[in-house]
C-alpha cells in the first residue's frame, strides 16, 4: 500500500495558490494552520517544517498584510524559518571567501546539471567583496554564466550608480563570461521601458517558467531594512504579478530605478544576504528576530522551495539572541 500523501503537496508554481484541496482556505486560515490551530472546517492540523516553508511561500505571492500577519506572530520565526541559515563570521575577510566558494559550488553543479548557472547580483559593498574573492580563485571558469541584476539605478553604466558599470570594471572584463551572459538593464529607456525590456529579456532566459528561477541571487540590506529596490512601506511591496517593477519615487537616490519584485526573489533556488559592519546590527536583529508593526521587506524574502542564507559578520550580529552557526576562515557552504 503506498503511503500517505502528505498534508500539503509540493509547493507549487509561484502564480498559483494552495492546490485544489486547499482552495476554500483562506490566507488568514492558511496562518492558523501553520500553528496548529483550529480553521474554519473544525479540523486541527500542524505543518511540518517543509509545510511551513509551502504555506510561506503561498502568503508571500498573496502579499500584504496576510503576510505581515504571519510575521507578526511570535512563534513565525522559528515555525518558517527552519530552512534558513544565519552563518556569523569573525570579519568579511572570512566572509568574503565563504561567499565564492557558495557561488561556485551551486555553479558547478547547475552548470553539471543543465548547462548553465543563472545569478542574480546586487550592488553595494557587495560589488568589491564578490569581485576580489572570485578573481583570487584558481581556474574560475565563468563561460557558461548567465548573470542578471536583482535591482538597477536609471544612470549611465559609466555612472559611480551603475550597478552593472561596477561589475563590468571590477569582474566581468577580468573573467571569461561572454557578453550574452550578461542580461544588462538600457537604462536610456524612460523607466516603465526600462523594466518592460528587463522583463522580456528575463522572459527569454527563462522562457518556461512564470517567474524566473535564478541559481543563486545575492542580495544586500539597507540600514532601513530594504532589500532590492522594495522599500518599507512602498507600494511595491504588494506586487505579485510583475517580474521586474519601475520605481519612480525611491526614498534612496537616484530615485528612478527597476526591480526584481517579491515572486521573483522568492522563486530562486538559493538567496544568500550579505550584511556586515555595527550600523546594520539594531535592522538585523528586526529582519531576524521579528518587530512591531509591518515586516522590513528583507524579511519577507523567504524562498518557497529553496536555500536562504544570512552571511554577516560579528559587528553586524552583535544584538542577535537568536541561534546562529559561527564559521571561520575556510568556511564551505
């Protein structure tokens, strides 16, 4: 006899919902449910952790304040975030390392497993640290690397803004990454343009899938606990059907710019966040442990089937009280 189907099935694709068992619950319902409380059916039921991670996933493509619901509830952490990892090192002299060997390993094997390796980058600090440590490894091999941009500034790529314009100095014109390999953003376009352009050729990287599915997209955090070009409190933050949204009204300068939207991130098979230095620790702890009022949207990156990783340092980690694993020097994700 086979066995039992599980209490929910596979997660599914990012557009959809619960499956047909699960269509008359409800968001609100669907958060009870993850806590083993009564819905309205009078069953009581309690997810396991990769149920959890389903329901997650459904709330984060719902969005809004069913969401903010979930994180609101003390327990959420624990219950939602049994798949991810926060991994504290010493300094980003330790980071950095640790941070390439997780890139190429997942590039070796998507490369092993279907000819390619899908990256999503973000820019900032994270620009320089990314940049140095892969051009310190041995026989780097880039040739089958297809590399997007998770979020992008309206400005000339020669522009200190220009996401892209770092990268190409500092990585792509020392590494053997073709030009079709890199998906840059025309930033001459007027902005609904520009993300409608994104998002064709996105579409035609990943012609079979609603949302792309990116390998790995590294992200950053800002001190306001943005992540991305997603603001708090910004409109944004509800998108569940676009794949790359304009902005137009950045609280942050330049205030025109395109970005990945929330199905997006959610979608791909490994987020890693790098966060270092004191003046993120008060926002870290927010994003990790939980706060009053509307989840920061760094976290509401939850990935419904894959990998997330939290990589800081100990300044960044200094008002953490929740577990964390600490690595060193030669760290391997």
């Amino acid at each position: 006899m086979p066995p039992p189907p599980p209490l929910l099935p596979p997660p599914p694709p990012p557009r959809a919902c619960l499956p047909a068992r699960y269509k008359a619950v409800s968001p609100s319902a669907a958060v009870s449910l993850c806590f083993g409380q009564r819905v309205h059916d009078g069953d009581e039921l309690r997810l396991e952790r990769e149920d959890c991670r389903h329901v997650s996933g459904f709330l984060r493509h719902a969005g809004g304040r069913h969401a903010d619901e979930l994180w609101r509830r003390p327990s959420s952490h624990s219950a939602l975030m049994a798949g991810r990892r926060v991994v504290v090192f010493p300094s980003s002299a330790e980071l950095g390392p640790a941070l390439a060997h997780l890139v190429t390993s997942r590039a070796e094997k998507a490369v092993a497993s279907g000819g390619r390796f899908t990256l999503g980058l973000s820019g900032g600090s994270l620009v320089g640290m990314l940049s140095k440590e892969l051009l310190d490894l041995p026989r780097l091999d880039c040739s089958k690397w297809v590399v997007g941009f998770c979020d992008e500034r309206l400005v000339p790529s020669d522009d200190p803004e220009s996401t892209y314009g770092l990268y190409k100095t500092q990585l792509f014109s020392k590494v053997n990454i073709p030009d079709s390999g890199i998906l840059t953003i025309d930033s001459s376009l007027p902005v609904n343009n520009c993300a409608e352009d994104y998002t064709r050729k996105l579409k035609e990287v990943f012609p079979d899938d609603d949302f792309p599915v990116f390998d790995v997209l590294l992200l950053g955090m800002g001190p306001d606990g943005h992540t991305c070009s997603l603001f708090p409190d910004h409109p944004l933050l509800e998108e569940t059907k676009k794949i790359v949204a304009p902005i137009s009204d950045s609280p942050k300068p330049p205030p025109q710019r395109v970005t990945m939207t929330f199905p997006v991130v959610n979608s791909a098979r490994c987020v890693a966040f790098v966060s270092t230095g004191g003046s993120k620790a008060p926002v870290l702890k927010e994003v990790l442990e939980g706060r009053e009022g509307p989840a920061f949207p760094a976290a509401r990156v939850v990935p419904t089937t894959g990998e997330l990783f939290w990589l800081v340092d100990d300044p960044a980690a200094a008002s953490l009280t929740i577990q964390v694993e600490r690595a060193g020097s030669g760290a391997k994700l």
